[in-house]
C-alpha cells in the first residue's frame, strides 16, 4: 500500500484515489481514451474482477468512494500467501510460526523510508522483540520492499503478542488471542503501515475495536452480508451489533435490503431474548426502542411480536428469581383466584412464547413433589380451561416453538384433572403435530395412557339406571370424553372408535331392554339378530408401541374393559334371542291353530250351503243353474279339505252333494230306466206327467215324498203303487242306475 504512495508512477501501478470530491489529486484521466477513468476501471486496476460483479443501482461515484476505502486485491493475496507460508496451521491451530523461519523473513524485508519509517522502526523491535534476537534490516529502496516478508512478519507479531513485549509478560501467559483482537491490532497496523488509510479506514478500524471488545469477528459494512449471517444463525453476534443493524436498516427503510434486514435482526432479537434473559440483556433492550423503530417504518407487527418477546423474557427472568407472586406452588387456596386471574389471564392475553413459558413452570410444577394442594386449587378455580385453550390455539410449527413442549406435556399429562378430557384431547392433538420435540420426552404414550384412564369408567357395563345411580364412576363425563377422543384423528383416534361403537352397541341393547319391559310390543328376532351383528363387527386392531410398559398396560385394560362390555352386551343379546324365538314359535302355533280353526268354520258354512241346494239328495233346482251352484259349493270344501280336517258335517255335505252330482249327470239314463219300468208295471200313463215335471229320474222318492207327489198332481193309487213297489223292493234307486 505505501508504495502506490507516490503520485506519478510508470510501472502501470496507480496512486490511491482521495476518500472526498476535494482531495488534491482529483479524478485520474486517460490520455489513451481523452476521458476520466470509471469507477469500474479504478475496481479493475486494483485487482477486482468486475466482469464477475453485477453494479446494479451502483453509481460510478459509489464506485469510486470504494476504490478509496478498500485495499488492493494484491495486497491482500500477499498477506494470504505470507499467511500460508509461515502460519501453522496443525493441530490446535494455534497460529504461532517459528522464530528461526520469521528471523528469515524480516532479514529480507526492505528498511522503511520516509512518512512510514517511524512505523517499520517500530515493527522491527516489536519482531525482534518477538523473536528474541537482533534482526538486521536491508537497506534497499523501499519500492524493492517484499510485501510477503511485511505481512509475515506482522502476523508473527500479532500471533506471539504484540510491539515490543517480552515473551515471558503478560502476553505469553495467555497461549490463544481472540480472534477480534487480533483482527483489530492487524487492521490498525496496516493501516499505520500503509499511511493511507484516511477517514474510511479510521471508521473500519472504530468498527473493529467495537467488535473486539464483544470478542467478535470484524463487522461487514455491506448489507448483503449483514443478513447473510443475521439470517444463518452461525456467527456469534451479539446483542448490540444486532439491534444496531437492525436500527440502521430501520432508520434508511427504502434502500435495497432495507426491509429484509429487518425482519432478520427482529427474529434474531427475539431468539436471543428467549436464550438469554439476563438482566444486562433487557436493559439493552429496553435502550435500543427497536419498538419505537419498527412503528416508525410501519412494521406494526414485528413489533409487537419483539414487544411480546421482550415481555416474555422479562417474565420468565421474574419465575426464575422465585418471586412468590409468580409462582404457582406459592400460591394458597385464598390467593389461587387472584393469580389465575392475573397471572394465567396476562399470559392468555399476549403471544405464544409467555403462554409457553407458563405451561413450562406448569409443567415443573407439576413434576414437583409436594405440590398436589397447589394443583388442586388451581383446577377447583378453572385454571385448566385456559391451559387447554392455549393448546388448541397452539400455532403450526408448536415442535419448533416450544422446544420443551415434549416434557411440559407429560408432567400435566399425570396432574390432569380427570373431567378435563378437552385438556388431554388438546395436549394430544398438539403432541400428534408434525415433527419432533427438541427434547424426547414419553409424552405421547403419557398422554395417551391418561385418556384411557379418562374413558375407562364409560366402559363399564352399567345399565341406564345404574349409570345415572353410579356418581362415583362419573360414567357419564367419561363418556363424553370417548366421543370426543373418538372425533380425533391419528391412530389412537380410530382406536377409541372401535371403543365407542362397542358401548353405542351396549347402549343400543339397554334401550331395547327397557322397550320390551315397557311395552306388550315385543322386539323381533330380526332386531336382535342386527345387534348380534353389530357387536360382532371385527375390532380395529390395537395402536401397538414399540416398549411395553404402564402404557402398554393401558392399552391392554382398554381392550380388556371392550372385551368385558362386549360379552355382557352378547349374553343380554343371547337370552333375548331365546326367547324372542320361543316367542316366534308359540306365535306359529298359536297362527297355525288359529288358521285352522278358521278353516273348519268356513268348511262348517260350506256345508250348510251346498245343502241347502239339495232335497232329498237330489238338487233342488235341476237345471244347469243350480248344478252350477252345487259344483262352485263342493269345490269351496275341496279347497278347505285341503287346509285342515274337515268337520263331520261337512264331511257329510260333501259327500251328498257328490252324490247329487252323481246323480244329476245319471238323470238321462235314470229317466229312460223309469219309463221302462212303469211301462212293465203297466203305469205308462203316468210317463208324460212325470216327464213333465222331470221327476222321472227321481221315481223311487215319489213313493215317500208327498210334496214330490202334490207338486205334480201324482193319482193317489199310482203314489200307493209305486209305495208296495219299493217296499217289495221292485223299484229302488239301483233299479234306475247305470249299468
């Protein structure tokens, strides 16, 4: 850097641009172009690759302030190549070289001359200094001067402890610098070194010593790299370089990055608030006001989410020093409503990060021994509600929020009230989020073995009426818990499913029960066979866990308890089937017998009827009408016959009127036997009259029938004649029949 001093040069090399417009050198002019030189050519003279750059929104005048304050790309590639070559760099780093090999390098480094030879005189006694032994100095012109030998030596000066102090002092105590530190004494000496560094340098060198006092790496001035490491989470930065990159973003809000920035240093603001709430910290925080700075650049939300993060940690430094007022297991059951309605009702009304420092002193609380009064209370004032709130209200990414969370949970899960089954849901619906809790934790097997106990009363095979009789089971609170756990998602959502629909069907047999007793309506075999069916469903399979344990236990009494309800439920389903088919049976019977019996009467109406066609055997009206009506009446008991016996007398009706049938069909053949006989008894004259009348066929009943005899004006002694004929058995009814 000194020796690009000089203003007028021939060896292709440029003097430093001054850092303001009124310096004495002016702008530099190209006499090959007639024109003044760019910024970007200034970058590319020294060293700079400008066709890898992008100068987007870069003025040529930001160009050229930068070629002023920066140092030359070779300068740079000496000191990294004299660092190379004389650092080691093995095991433990320890960045120290050997005093033969810097005795070497200083003896080939040229003697300073003018501005800067108080400076190289300094530099020498501090590296014989370092090196313990007179070093001779060349004499040569200083533009013959090894930048590598300069840099080495600076390092190994820096590295054993610095200008001029003996190696047993104070410095060689202390075996490693920090790396600020010697960032900072390594900037300031080149800086002193090369003479140039003017107003730029000065501020970088301010810069450096602010960052040297944290202990931390020198501070970038450009934006790109501020939130490269704002946003990496890497680098160690601490509190104040923070807030004051975030400020200067604030207080210049339109530049590039401006807004980006921003965001980052809040975010990194607040995780350092939630890792550190020391004292020092908060009232650094209360001094900077990034508040105040966010509201002016109308970022009203990031900042009232660092608001609620500064609150928060302020909380939480106030639960660590113990102070009573906080505390829950200080609390007294005179004291339990106001601290609820203070202390919980303040956290539900900020943000989730203090909502998540209260579940953690929960929590603990929870863990604690002797604390069982405290937590009594706490649940008898309805402190539990809004715990459980706060669970269903937890945000997405709740694992990476809340990185005790796993633990937290499984301390409540055990000191959960037992009718605050919203609780456990809530816990386990937020234990089931995506991802993994920073610290394992049992919190799901916890969680899930407190809902089996919730749930376990409702499983019990209580009847409606010693259900509503039992209060100590409190069947009634867990039940509403299974339903609401059934409602859930995940495996042991489906798990307590097949629970609920077992008690629904226990449920639906109770019901059934007290119908029958209640009404002279009976229920069907087909009712319970549907039931029987519905129990019988085949079961979800257990949500099995890798290790047996308390809740491997649990999940087995839950499935024992299932087994338990289901086998009441089938012999309550047994016995009704019994009897609902000793039931059906005795309704066949009885709807047999009644059938029969209806049977018979009809049969009994047949017969009346189809006698009353007929006189004598014969039918009353013997034309085609009423043997139609005798053969509609024997085929009515026919029919009967064939559904259950038929009475005597129809029996007998029936077997007359097949007679008159018969005999109807014989008429004909019955007349013509007639006239021959009355013509052999010499009765001939009688033949027209009782064909007439159509009482051929039915000449042996004339005999004994005195209205067949008045009805066609029959002679007296023809009727006596034909009575001797039948009673000597002359005529007879086989007189007259077919052959």
């Amino acid at each position: 850097q000194d020796i690009r001093q000089q203003a007028w040069r021939d060896d292709g090399l440029l003097p430093p641009l001054p850092l303001s417009s009124t310096g004495s050198d002016g702008p530099r002019y190209s006499l090959a172009r007639r024109r003044p030189i760019t910024g970007q050519e200034e970058l590319l003279c020294h060293g700079l690759p400008v066709w890898r750059l992008s100068f987007q929104g870069v003025t040529d005048e930001r160009c050229l302030q930068l070629v002023a304050g920066a140092m030359p790309v070779p300068v740079v590639g000496a000191i990294l190549a004299a660092a190379l070559a004389v650092v080691d760099l093995g095991k433990g780093r320890s960045f120290r070289t050997d005093a033969v090999k810097i005795t070497e390098l200083l003896s080939k480094t040229a003697a300073f001359t003018g501005a800067v030879a108080g400076a190289q005189e300094q530099l020498a006694a501090a590296a014989k200094a370092a090196v313990g032994g007179a070093i001779e100095i060349a004499g040569a012109d200083a533009e013959e001067a090894q930048f590598e030998g300069r840099a080495a030596a600076l390092l190994s000066i820096v590295s054993h402890g610095a200008f001029g102090k003996d190696a047993a002092g104070e410095n060689a105590k202390a075996e490693i610098r920090k790396t600020g530190e010697a960032a900072k004494v390594l900037i300031t000496s080149l800086g002193r070194v090369s003479g140039g560094a003017g107003a730029a340098q000065e501020g970088l060198g301010q810069d450096v010593a602010d960052l040297g006092e944290s202990g931390e790496a020198t501070e970038p001035l450009d934006w790109t790299t501020r939130l490269r490491k704002l946003r990496a989470g890497i680098d160690k930065l601490s509190w104040d370089i923070a807030a004051r990159w975030t400020r200067e973003a604030a207080e210049d809000p339109d530049a590039a990055l401006a807004q980006e920035i921003i965001t980052a240093g809040v975010a990194r603001l607040r995780q350092h608030l939630a890792n550190d709430a020391s004292e020092a910290v908060l009232r650094r925080a209360k001094d900077t006001d990034i508040q105040g700075c966010l509201r002016a650049v109308g970022r009203d939300g990031e900042a009232k989410e660092f608001d609620e993060a500064l609150r928060t940690a302020r909380f939480v430094r106030t639960l660590a020093s113990g102070d009573a007022r906080f505390r829950l297991s200080s609390q007294t059951p005179e004291t339990m409503a106001r601290y609820i309605g203070t202390v919980v009702q303040g956290c539900d009304r900020n943000g989730w990060p203090m909502r998540c420092a209260f579940l953690d002193h929960l929590g603990k609380t929870a863990s604690a021994r002797n604390n069982g009064m405290a937590l009594a209370d706490f649940a008898k004032n309805g402190g539990w509600e809004p715990i459980a709130t706060w669970l269903k209200q937890a945000p997405a990414d709740v694992k990476k929020l809340w990185p005790n969370g796993g633990v937290t949970l499984q301390s409540l899960s055990s000191s959960a009230p037992t009718g605050c089954f919203h609780l456990l849901l809530a816990m386990h619906e937020v234990d089931q989020r995506p991802g993994d809790w920073a610290i394992a934790s049992k919190s799901t097997l916890k969680i899930e073995a407190a809902m089996i106990e919730a749930v376990a009363p409702a499983l019990a095979p209580f009847t409606a009426e010693e259900r509503s009789a039992s209060a100590e089971a409190g069947a009634g609170i867990a039940e509403l818990a299974l339903k609401e756990f059934a409602a859930s998602s995940g495996l042991a959502g489906a798990r307590f499913q097949r629970s609920a629909a077992i008690l629904n069907c226990f449920q639906k047999v109770d019901a059934k029960l007290r119908e029958d007793a209640a009404s002279s309506h009976k229920v069907g075999l087909v009712d319970w066979q549907a039931l029987r069916h519905e129990l019988d469903v085949p079961p979800v399979a257990v949500v099995g866990r890798p290790s047996p344990g308390r809740t491997g236990a649990a999940w087995a009494r839950l499935t024992t308890l299932e087994e338990s309800l289901k086998a009441a439920a089938r012999d309550r389903i047994e016995a009704q089937l019994k009897l609902a088919n000793d039931r059906s049976s005795q309704q066949v019977v009885e709807a047999k017998l009644a059938q029969e019996q209806e049977h018979e009467r009809k049969a009994v109406e047949a017969g009346i009827a189809l006698r009353a066609l007929l006189a004598d055997g014969y039918l009353k009206d013997g034309g085609v009408e009423g043997f139609g009506q005798l053969l509609e009446a024997l085929q009515a008991l026919v029919a009967l016959s064939g559904f259950c016996q038929l009475p005597t007398s129809a029996q007998e009706a029936l077997e007359e009127g097949r007679t008159a049938a018969r005999r109807y069909s014989e008429a004909p053949i019955r007349a013509r036997n007639a006239r021959r006989w009355l013509r052999g008894a010499g009765l001939s004259h009688i033949i027209g009259l009782l064909s007439t009348h159509s009482l051929l066929h039915r000449l042996p009943a004339l005999a004994n029938s005195v209205e067949l005899v008045a009805s066609c004006g029959l002679p007296r002694s023809v009727r006596e004649e034909l009575a001797r004929a039948v009673a000597d058995k002359r005529l007879s009814e086989d007189t007259l029949a077919p052959p």
